[in-house]
C-alpha cells in the first residue's frame, strides 16, 4: 500500500527523491525470509535455474565490476552529495533487490555471503504481480512475496507452490520496471524499454522475452508435462559475444572502381543495427564503445587508417575518436583527488585510432563532462547510437598519396565494442574480460590503384 502510495506520489512529483522514499517505505516491509532462494526451485526447475546462474542478472550484485562501481563510487558519493543520496538504497533496487527490500542498506560485499548475493532472482521476478504508475522505471514493480508464484501459464500445478497465470510477466513492461532509470537529476540514463517502445519490434510487439527468453519445447519442471514452447532464461546480452556477434552489420564501398594516385577516392560504410530490438549501446551506454575503423592496404602490403568525414552537427567531436581528450573528472571529486586530469575519454585500445566514429550517448554531468557515472547525469551530448533496424552512412574521403603502388587496394571496415571505455578499466582496477574488445562485424571492399 505504501510503496503503491509513494510511487503514485513519486509520479507527480518527477523531481523529488522518489527512491529514497519508496526505498524508506520498502525497507520494514520484506525481510530477506520471506523470499526462497534460487536453490529451492533449482530441485524442481532444473534447466531453467541452470541457465539462470550463467546469466548475469543472478549476479547483479556480486559481479566484480559492480561491486567496484557500487562501493568505490556510488556510495561514498550519495554519502558526500546530498543531490544522488538516493542512489546508496537505489541501485539495489535493481541490483539487488532482497535487500533493498530487507532495508540491509548498504548490503555488506559480496565476500560476507548474504543474500544481497542473490541479486535478480527467481522468488523475486516470480512474486511481481505488476507495475505501479504508466511507466516502468526505477524498480517501481510491485511485489507480492509468498506461495503464490506468478507465471505466464493458467492453471499449472505444482507440488511446492501455488501458480497464478499473470501476463504481467510477458510484457515488456515487466523488464523496463529495471531496464528503464531516471537520474536525481532527471534524465532517463538507462531507456532500453522506452527504445524498444519507439521502435519497430515495439510496435510489432515483439517484446524482451521473444529475444532474451526465445521458446524451446522441453519440460519447465523436472514432473511437469512436456511443453512445445518453454521459456528459456538465457538473458544474454553484451556479456555473451554470440549475442554481439554480427549485432551490428557493416559493408563498404567505393564511389569508383579505378583511380589514380593523388585523386581523392570517397567511401562509404552503412552500419545496421539489424539484431537488437533497442539502440546498440543500450542500458549503460555510458560505459560502452561501439567504433568503426577502416584501414587500406596497398598492392604492396602497406596499411593506411581511413578517418571518417565530419557530419558537421552540434556536439561530433564527441563521438569522433581522440587519442588526447580527457573526461570522467568526477571520478577525482567524488573519490577526493585533488585536481584530478581526468582519464582518456576513448581509452586506448590499439584497434581504436583518431579519427574513427564511435556510436555512443555522451552522459554529461552537472558540469557538463563527459561521465560513467550515469546516477550523476545531468545532460547528454548528441545520441549517436544506432536504432533497431536502421542504417547510418559513414563516409571516408582519402586523398590517395602520390606514391600509391599501383594494383588493388582493399578497405576493410571494421566494427568493435568494449562493455567499459578501458581508461576507466584501468583507473578502477576492473578486470580486462569487461572491457577487451569484441570483433562485431567487418567488410572488405576493393578498388584499383592505375599506373
Ligand atoms: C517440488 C518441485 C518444485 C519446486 C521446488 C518449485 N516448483 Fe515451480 N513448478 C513446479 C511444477 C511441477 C510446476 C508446473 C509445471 C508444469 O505443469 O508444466 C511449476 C510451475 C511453476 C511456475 C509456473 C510456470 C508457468 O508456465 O506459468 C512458476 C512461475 C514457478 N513454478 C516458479 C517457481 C519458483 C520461483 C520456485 C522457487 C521459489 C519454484 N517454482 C519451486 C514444481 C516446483
Ligand atoms: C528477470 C526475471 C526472471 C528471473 C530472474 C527468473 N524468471 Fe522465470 N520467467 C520470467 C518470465 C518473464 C517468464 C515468462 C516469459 C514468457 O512466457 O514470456 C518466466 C517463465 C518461467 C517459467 C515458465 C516457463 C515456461 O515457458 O513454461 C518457470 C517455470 C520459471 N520462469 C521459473 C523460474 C526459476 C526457477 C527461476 C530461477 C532459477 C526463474 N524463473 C528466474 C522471469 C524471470
Ligand atoms: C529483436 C530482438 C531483441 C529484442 C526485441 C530485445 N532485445 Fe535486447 N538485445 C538484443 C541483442 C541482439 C542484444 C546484443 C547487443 C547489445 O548488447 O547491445 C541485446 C542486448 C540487450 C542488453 C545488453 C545491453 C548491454 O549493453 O549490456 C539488454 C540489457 C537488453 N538487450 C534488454 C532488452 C530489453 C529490456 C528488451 C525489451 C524492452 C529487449 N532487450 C528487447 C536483441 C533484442
Ligand atoms: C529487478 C530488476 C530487473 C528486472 C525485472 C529485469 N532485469 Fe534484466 N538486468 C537487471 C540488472 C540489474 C542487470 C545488470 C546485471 C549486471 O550487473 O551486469 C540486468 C541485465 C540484463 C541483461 C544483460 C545481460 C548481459 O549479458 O549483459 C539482459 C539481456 C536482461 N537483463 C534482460 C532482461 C529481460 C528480458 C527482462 C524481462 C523479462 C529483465 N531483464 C528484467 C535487472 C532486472
Ligand atoms: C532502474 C534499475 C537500476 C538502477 C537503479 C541501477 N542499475 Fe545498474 N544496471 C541496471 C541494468 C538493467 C543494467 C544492465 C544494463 C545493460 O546491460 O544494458 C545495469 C548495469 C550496471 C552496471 C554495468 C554492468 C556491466 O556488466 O557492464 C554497473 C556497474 C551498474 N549497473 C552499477 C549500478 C550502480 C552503482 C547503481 C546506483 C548508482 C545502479 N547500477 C543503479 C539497472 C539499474
């Protein structure tokens, strides 16, 4: 009832600090026993919990990179920042939603074994009867912890609990409830739900699940009857390079086929986001880095980097590579470094050189810099991130040197994403498997270098 009261509350008064009051008002309401443990359905749902210990919302909270961005910045910051105070209960409610729920703010580590540990899990997606307010955001599921399990079937029975059929959980709505986050500051810092709503799968209605939860026939319980169409909890994303692979598609082109050295030969990559139901970078864009980079080779071998031609709208630099610009200086303010620099605003990562397009939401904090500290957003640079099922043009115009041997030339194209801009990898000492880069597509064109 309250927390019904205060996210109703909470709406008209987008401005306030809604999850420290809904957080205020959970925290008496669920302790940690009231919800079994993902071990307890395991005995009986095999497969489905199987998978869901290799996904990585069952370790939402203990996952390194996490933990590290949690205690080293999120929390000493609401602890010094009256304005993102929230976010010390707020990211739990996502992240590890037991405790937020409990009241234990802040959870102790990982390492101390509590049942923070069990971040997204079974007994918690499975007592959402719905959703409070018109838009899912900021954890405002409603919960109803107990016997009664919510799934997406009529009339199951099972020896352990009660079923309740709730098409709650197959709407997309259900996942925005924590794939949709507005900052203290206002601004929608993660909007995977509103995405897709906008784009093409939304109005089709193919939702979340039909992508990250696709159908297999098989048994959902170990006694229960054989279903052509069970749900499988994979939740892949950006953590499993099969779901990156060939997310975004390139090809190139010549304007000719022949030319001669010195005469300036204009390209042309069209990238496609042909897979995704959202933009790629979705959710935490603020930590990724999606680049083209295009390279010639030569006749005789020798290797030429291509930079793309500016488009000429507000805020490009942004999105073009440089191997000086600096930002993330808020990292130095809220860790206490005096007159912190600032890190690599792009990284370093030797596939990656000035003058490559890297599709990215530039996050702006209050002082207008760039920042992965998506709770301290007040702004945002240009969205140039690519929607679901759309194309983007990149040109490249060389000017051939004089000297170019002739014979074929091949242009390569080449797409590359890394989960965390690797500067700030090394800053925070978050092992390399979350920022080494994955090979999401590339494309080799051909045209003729004339004597
Ligand atoms: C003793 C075995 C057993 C345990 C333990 C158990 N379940 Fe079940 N559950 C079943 C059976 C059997 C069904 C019905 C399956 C069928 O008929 O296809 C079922 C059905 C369900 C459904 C409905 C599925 C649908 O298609 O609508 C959900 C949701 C569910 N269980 C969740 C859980 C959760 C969460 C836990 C742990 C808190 C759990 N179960 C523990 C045996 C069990
Ligand atoms: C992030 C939320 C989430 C988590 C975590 C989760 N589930 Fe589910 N589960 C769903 C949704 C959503 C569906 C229904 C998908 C649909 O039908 O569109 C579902 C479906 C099911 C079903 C019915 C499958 C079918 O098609 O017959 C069972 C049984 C089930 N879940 C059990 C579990 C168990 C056990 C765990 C933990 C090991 C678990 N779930 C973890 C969201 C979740
Ligand atoms: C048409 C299929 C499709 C639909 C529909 C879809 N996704 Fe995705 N999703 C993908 C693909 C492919 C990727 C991998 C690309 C990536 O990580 O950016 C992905 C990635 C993700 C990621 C990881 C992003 C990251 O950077 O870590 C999340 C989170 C996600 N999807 C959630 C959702 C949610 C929530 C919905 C519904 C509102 C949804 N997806 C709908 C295909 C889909
Ligand atoms: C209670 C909150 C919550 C709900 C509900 C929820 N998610 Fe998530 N999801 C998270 C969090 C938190 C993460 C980030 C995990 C991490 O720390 O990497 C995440 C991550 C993901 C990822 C990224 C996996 C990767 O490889 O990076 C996918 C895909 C995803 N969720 C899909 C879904 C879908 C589909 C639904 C709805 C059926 C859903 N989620 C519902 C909280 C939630
Ligand atoms: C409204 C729900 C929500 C809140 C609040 C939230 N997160 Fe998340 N967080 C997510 C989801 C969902 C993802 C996965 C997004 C994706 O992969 O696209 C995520 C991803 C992350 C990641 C990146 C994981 C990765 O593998 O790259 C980190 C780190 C993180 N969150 C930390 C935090 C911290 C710290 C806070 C509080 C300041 C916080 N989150 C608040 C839902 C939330």
């Amino acid at each position: 009832m309250n927390r019904y009261f205060f996210v109703a509350f909470s709406l008209l008064l987008p401005f306030m600090v809604t999850s420290r009051l809904a957080g205020d008002e959970a925290r008496v309401v669920h302790p940690y026993e009231v919800f079994e443990r993902p071990a307890a359905c395991a005995s009986c749902h095999v497969d489905i919990a199987r998978q869901h210990e290799q996904a990585m919302m069952s370790q939402a909270y203990t996952h390194h990179w996490d933990e590290i961005e949690y205690f080293q910045l999120a929390v000493p910051h609401a602890e010094k920042e009256p304005k993102v105070a929230e976010v010390k209960a707020g990211c739990n409610g996502c992240h590890a939603p037991l405790a937020y729920l409990a009241g234990d703010i802040p959870p102790k580590p990982p390492a101390a074994g509590t049942r923070a540990n069990e971040s997204v899990s079974c007994d918690l997606c499975h007592t959402v009867v719905g959703f409070a307010g018109d838009t899912p955001y900021n954890f405002n599921w409603v919960v109803a912890p107990g016997k009664v399990k919510q799934g997406p079937r009529p009339g199951l029975v099972s020896p352990h609990h009660e079923t309740r059929e709730n098409p709650f959980l197959r709407s997309a709505e259900f996942c925005g409830t924590c794939h949709n986050e507005k900052s203290p500051y206002g601004t929608w810092v993660k909007a995977t739900h509103l995405e897709w709503r906008e784009g093409p799968h939304g109005k089709a209605g193919i939702v979340c699940q039909d992508c990250h939860m696709p159908p297999a026939p098989g048994r959902s319980a170990k006694m229960g009857e054989p279903l052509p169409d069970v749900r499988q909890h994979l939740f892949h994303g950006a953590h499993d390079p099969n779901k990156l692979a060939g997310v975004i598609e390139v090809r190139i082109h010549p304007e000719v086929r022949e030319a001669e050295p010195g005469e300036t030969v204009r390209l042309t990559a069209v990238v496609v986001n042909a897979k995704a139901g959202h933009k790629v970078p979705t959710g935490s864009a603020e930590e990724r880095m999606l680049w083209l980079h295009v390279e010639a080779k030569d006749a005789k071998g020798a290797v030429y980097h291509l930079p793309v031609d500016r488009k000429g709208f507000a805020g490009e630099e942004l999105t073009i590579a440089s191997s000086t610009a600096l930002a993330y200086q808020d990292i130095g303010d809220i860790r206490g470094i005096a007159d912190f620099p600032g890190l690599l605003r792009d990284g370093a990562y030797p596939a990656l050189r000035d003058g490559d397009r890297i599709f990215r939401l530039p996050y702006l904090d209050p002082r207008g810099r760039m920042t992965v500290a998506q709770w301290h957003t007040a702004s945002f640079g240009p969205d140039y991130r690519l929607a679901p099922l759309q194309a983007m043009a990149e040109t490249l115009s060389w000017k051939l040197p004089a000297a170019l041997p002739p014979g074929q030339v091949e242009v390569t194209a080449s797409l590359y994403y890394s989960r965390l801009v690797n500067s700030v990898a090394a800053f925070l000492k978050v092992p390399d498997d979350e920022w080494e880069p994955v090979l999401v597509g590339h494309h080799t064109t051909t045209f003729t270098v004339l004597p």
